[in-house]
C-alpha cells in the first residue's frame, strides 16, 4: 500500500497553494491598513476537546509570509487536548501574522476534526476491530487527510486504485463475482484482493478462493454475524455502510476485524480553532 509521506517538500508546496488561492492577486488587502509594524504575542487555542492536527502546516503558513515569526507548539500532532488547551505562541508582526491566520487555522481545523471524529469511532468500536478510512476524500487533499485519519487512531485503506483489487458491487453487476476473484488471483502479482459481498449466497460461491479480505456491506448485523463467522477462519473480515456513532458498536461486536466509514473524511466537521492576542 502507498505510504503517506508528509515531507518538508510536500507541506510546502501545499501551504504555498492555500496561501496563493488567500492572496491572489492583490494580497490581503485588509491589513495592509496596518500602518505599524508592531510585534504581538497570539494564542491559538481550541474551543473544543479534540485531537489536534496539522501544526507543521500552520507552522510553515505564517513561516512563508515572515521568516521572522515565531510558533511555538505547545502540543503534538495527535495530541488530545481539552477545550480553551494553549496548542501553540505565535510572536511576530502583527499584519504579517493575521495575513496568515485564516490559512493556518483552515489546516489545522480541517486535520484536527479528521482526527477526532476518528478516534470517536476507535473508542466506540474497541480494541479488537480497526477503524478505516476510504477514498472518500477530497480531490488533491487524500494525503492529509488519511494523515488525519492516522492522528486519531484509525487505519488506512487503499490509498488509491493501484494500491490494492477491490472487487466491489458495480464490478460485480457486469461481470461474474467468482470469475472476477479468479482474475485478480492470476494478475494480482503481490496485490492484495479484497472481495465485496452483500449477501451468503455471493460468500458461499468464493469460498475456498486465496483472496485477502471479504468486506461485508450495508448488511444488517444478524447476517453479518452469520457471514464474519463462516469467513473468519479464511479470510481477514471488514463491514461497510451506515456506519455511525450508533450503529458502530453492534458492528464491532460481530467479531468483524475492520469496519471502513467514509464519513470520518468526508463529513468530518472541523474543530473550532481560534487566535486570540
């Protein structure tokens, strides 16, 4: 599976990004007003409990727009941190610093929610079953995200299409499950296979077949106990769909190894940061 690698490089050329679409092509013209080149101290501090992330992004936003400004973390990504915690010192000019703000405070909003609506499901399911992300992510943004997913306890699916064959429903509707896992056996060339299946019958007719995982989804959890225990013994097992807060526990329970949740990327709401003087 592709490895995430948040490198100095890659934080970078994202931040320089977000920073062009805040500035372009006029600047922040707002606090350019600011005649002073006073230096002031700020707080960046959360409104809420949470697992905090993406620090080295806000670190490199006010870095970009002034060398010369201090940030002192004052937690570590994946930190948990109650409401009104300090997480970071921000020492520099004024103007410069609130040019920055809004760009800094957007990563680690978005990185944080990520990572605590996570670790929510993680504590819901117990130890004994992984929490996954999927590719449910938004374009350009897969990389931080699934690093936020890892902040909060949860676990990396296939990062993208290469990484992994998931035979999955529509695959399914236009061709034959047992002769598509037959062809992934013959070409999978180190791959692992992960088979979709909705009901017995679809996991009775692969059985036996040396595939990986068998990912049982949207199926109501009589049957999807049923299923994990004639699976379990052959296969490593993961249930998908309507997995919330209220359904997760009873999932965890079947004995499933790994339940996938595409909310955790898709609907995570972000923590509410804020910089205060």
């Amino acid at each position: 599976m592709s490895k995430i690698k948040l490198s100095k490089e890659f934080i970078l050329s994202t931040v320089k990004l977000a920073l062009n679409e805040d500035l372009y092509p006029s600047g922040d013209i707002t606090s350019s007003l600011i005649k002073n080149n006073k230096v002031i101290t700020f707080k960046l501090l959360t409104n809420q409990n949470a697992v905090v992330g993406g620090l080295s992004f806000a670190k490199q936003a006010f870095e970009l727009i002034d060398r010369n400004i201090k940030f002192i973390s004052k937690k570590k990504d994946g930190s948990k941190v109650k409401k009104g915690s300090l997480i970071a010192i921000i020492k520099g000019k004024a103007k410069n610093i609130l040019i920055a703000e809004r760009v800094a405070l957007n990563f680690v909003s978005h990185i944080s929610g990520i990572a605590t609506k996570t670790n929510q499901f993680v504590k819901l399911a117990g130890k004994k079953t992984k929490i996954c992300c999927t590719r449910k992510t938004i374009p350009n943004l897969r990389v931080i995200q699934k690093y936020a997913v890892k902040l909060g306890g949860g676990t990396n699916h296939r990062f993208n299409l290469s990484d992994e064959y998931l035979i999955k429903d529509n695959h399914i509707a236009i061709s034959d499950l047992k002769s598509l896992v037959l062809n992934a056996i013959r070409n999978k060339k180190g791959k692992k296979i992960t088979v979709e299946v909705e009901n017995l019958k679809q996991l009775k007719s692969i059985l036996g077949l040396k595939f990986n995982t068998v990912l049982f989804d949207n199926m109501n959890i009589k049957n999807l106990r049923m299923c994990v225990k004639i699976a379990k013994k052959h296969y490593e097992t993961e249930a998908s769909g309507n997995i919330n807060f209220k359904t997760v526990k009873s999932v965890a329970k079947t004995g499933v190894d790994r339940i996938s949740v595409g909310s955790i990327t898709h609907s995570a709401t972000a923590i509410d940061i804020k910089l205060e003087v």
